[in-house]
C-alpha cells in the first residue's frame, strides 16, 4: 500500500518541532510496512525565509523510510488566507508532478489538517480518482467559531473525504457539529524515542514537575508558575522545569522574579526533538494547563517516561489522562492544580513507570495507531475501486 501525506505545516528543518507529529506518524506507517511519501509546499513568510534559509524550487530527499518532495517558495500572503492558499496549492501542484514522476502514483492521500491540504487533497481525487482521508489537528475549531462561508467550505471538505479523523472524542464531536459529517477518533502517536528511553526514577529532591509547550497565552503556563508558588508556601519541596519558547517567556520570566521562586523554575528553552526524551526524563511529574487542546503530544510523552500527568479538562486531554497515570483539574485553577500535584506526590508509589509506560503503549504506540489507520486505509481505496 502507497500511502501519501499531505501535512499543512510540517517540520521545515531537522529537529523542528513543528509538525514533528505528523513526521512521526509517517515514520511509524513506513516502519509498519507501508511505502510512504509527503508532499509539503514550504512557504516561508520573511522571518523565516531568512533565518532557515532562502531556498527556492523542489527538493527531494530520503528522510530514513519516507520518500519526501518539497516546494519552496517565500509566502507573500501571511496574512491573506485566500491568496496564501492559492499559492500553497501552486506550489504543492509542483511538487505532487515531482513526487509522482519519480516515486510513482500513490494508492491513496492522507491529510493532516483540512487547511490548505484538504483543497489539494480534493483536487487530486477529482483528476486521479484516488480516495483521501482526513485528519484534524488544529484547534483554531475549538477555541474559534467559524463563519457560515467557512463551515460551508470545511463541511464539503468532509463530505468528500473517505474518512474523518479527529485526534480526541470531544473534538470528533466539535468537528461533527460543525462540518454535519462523521468523524472518527484515532490518537496521534506517541514516539519510539520516548518509548525506548530509561523511565523516570522518583528517587530525588527537590520532586520536579515538567511542563513542555509553546509559551504563548492559552498554554497558561502562569497558572503552572501560581501552582508551584502555593506548593512552596505549603513547605512542599517542588521545583518546576519549562521547556519551550515564545511570546510569553518574557512575562513568565518577571513573574517567576515577582514570586521569588528563581532557584527552583528553570526555563529551559527550546530543546531539539532527539534531546527531549532526556530532558523531560529528569521530571517526576508532567504538567500541562492549556486552556484548550485538540490532543496532548506532551502528555503522552511523559507517560512513555513512566511520568504521572496533571492537566486541565482542556479537549483532549480529557481523553488521554485516567486515574491510572494522573489527574485533571478545571481550567485556570492553580490552587487545584496544586491539590492535584500534592495528591500525587503524597501517593507516589502508586504511579509505577513501568505500568504507566505499559498503558501508554497500549493506547498510543505506534503498533496501535498504525493497526487503526492501516484498516481506514485498505477500507478508504476498496471502496473506491468498487
């Protein structure tokens, strides 16, 4: 089976963590047996272009199992979304003729989140007859209320897809309200690099959370940041370790000074994908306080450690996060937050890592989710030879 991916944002250098879910995914499908390839038209807006390199024209390239064509180009539209995805689709025209001449024809397309790659994906079936599948990610759907012109476009998006994939329940159910089609869950997966680390040992001081995302508002990082302040006050020996950049470092910096709590919050930065798995690993607990998420990567990669998980009833992790391995709390709540993380601390002992990596595995490694959509897949392109 040839399957093909057709990602609307993919990892644009070794190491970017953009995307690097989908990336992922094509891995796990290529290591399952599958011929793989991902056809991505990488527009870089001026930031960008300039700082990971000005390159212009196809490239192709063996990405370990994944056959991978690129168009590069400089997007002039960032802020055009109609202009913008005319010239995504340009772009991604380029490099599908590539892809094709020199990998051959694909027995079936899957795309990673409808805008812009679900036009494409649309456009290629009407002239190959060639069955797509759709997977959403973005959470522009949960915390955004599209317009009737906008629904309109995504609903006929679905209806022409063989298969809808939402990445949690309550988000196959948003996506359900909104596009008047099925939508069927199946997670994202979690990495082999997490699952074949060393589990996490709760065998030191001080008890150290850990909290991965993009510092941008509605990952709340201030309600972590609160949350360890009144775990202090409380005389719990607790640190916390940030891990990722962005909008908000600044202000969390200031407000880390404000709450004298600069000898126990490290902010650590970007960290490279290969790395993570060592630099979570030092944690003993994973944190996570978005106000909302289609999913929850992070969660799943501490679980792989054999990290219990706090988070807050956000989307997905709703869907990931059971009494086993963790705890959820309302959004924007530290002081439950921090009852949560004293409760876990005061029964250690029942979060093994081995049984937490055990139920990861079972519900997120690659063999499941790859089982799943190998069945979508042979049942998507039967159908469309009958």
């Amino acid at each position: 089976m040839h399957v093909l991916i057709l990602p609307s944002w993919y990892p644009r250098y070794d190491g970017d963590a953009e995307g690097s879910f989908f990336r992922d995914q094509a891995q796990a499908l290529a290591d399952s047996g599958l011929t793989v390839g991902v056809v991505f038209a990488d527009l870089r807006g001026p930031r960008r272009y300039f700082r990971w390199g000005r390159q212009s024209g196809i490239s192709v390239r063996q990405d370990e199992s994944i056959n991978e064509v690129r168009s590069h180009g400089f997007n002039w539209f960032s802020r055009d979304a109609a202009r913008y995805e005319k010239l995504w689709l340009r772009h991604a025209e380029k490099a599908f003729a590539t892809y094709v001449d020199r990998f051959g024809m694909p027995d079936i397309l899957h795309v990673h989140s409808m805008e812009p790659a679900g036009s494409f994906a649309v456009r290629i079936a009407d002239r190959c007859g060639m069955p797509f599948v759709i997977t959403e990610h973005s959470t522009f759907f949960l915390h955004s209320e599209p317009s009737a012109t906008h629904r309109q476009k995504i609903g006929i998006l679905a209806a022409q897809s063989s298969c809808n994939i939402a990445v949690s329940p309550m988000f196959s159910a948003r996506l359900t309200n909104l596009t008047h089609c099925d939508w069927q869950y199946v997670p994202n997966i979690v990495s082999e690099r997490f699952l074949s680390a060393p589990t996490v040992t709760h065998d030191k001081e001080p008890f150290r959370l850990v909290s991965v995302a993009l510092l941008s508002k509605h990952k709340r990082m201030d309600v972590v940041i609160d949350a360890v302040a009144a775990l202090r006050n409380r005389g719990r020996n607790v640190a916390l370790t940030i891990i990722g950049d962005g909008s908000e470092r600044a202000r969390l910096e200031r407000m880390v000074g404000d709450l004298v709590l600069t000898e126990v919050v490290e902010f650590a930065g970007r960290v490279a994908l290969a790395d993570m798995p060592k630099a979570m690993g030092t944690g003993d607990l994973l944190v996570s306080a978005s106000d909302f998420e289609t999913f929850g990567v992070t969660l799943i990669e501490g679980m792989a450690l054999g990290m219990p998980v706090v988070a807050t009833r956000s989307g997905g992790p709703d869907s990931i996060v059971t009494s086993d391995v963790g705890t959820l709390v309302p959004l924007g709540d530290p002081i439950a937050l921090a009852d949560a993380v004293a409760a876990i601390m005061d029964n250690i002992e029942r979060y093994r890592p081995a049984d937490i990596r055990t139920h990861c595995d079972a519900r997120f490694s690659p063999r499941t989710v790859c089982r799943s959509l190998t069945t979508i897949y042979a049942e998507a392109i039967a159908n469309a030879r009958r």
